[in-house]
C-alpha cells in the first residue's frame, strides 16, 4: 500500500511539475488587452442575456394568449 502512494504522490508531482512548465510557454495579455477582452466579453453576455429575456417574453406572451 505504501509503494501505491508513493507513486502516486510521484505521478501527482511529475503533472504539476509539466503543467508548471506548459503555464510558462503560455502568452498572456497585456493589461489594455486584457480589458478590451473583458469588455467584449461583458457586452456579449449582456446581448445573450437580453436575447434570452426577449425570447423569453414573447414565447410567455404567446402561451398566455393560447393558454386563454
């Protein structure tokens, strides 16, 4: 059982180990980027989320005159 452990504590250190060495081949944004990304990202969900509701409206709206 303790041989079990120690290669899985082995297994475990070699993965992190590699993942240490893929986040440094990594190219992150500058801070201007960053925040350009972050707004496109907040305008897109805003535009999903109004989709959604719009959707959600009018297929309500619908049910309601059918449901009468």
């Amino acid at each position: 059982m303790a041989a079990q452990t120690n290669v899985k504590r082995m297994g475990a250190r070699k993965y992190f180990k590699s993942v240490r060495s893929e986040l440094k081949k990594v190219s992150w944004p500058n801070r201007k980027e960053l925040q350009s990304y972050t707004m496109v990202v907040l305008v897109a969900c805003g535009l999903a989320a109004l989709g959604i509701w719009l959707a959600d409206s009018v297929f309500g709206q619908v049910i309601q005159l059918l449901a009468k």
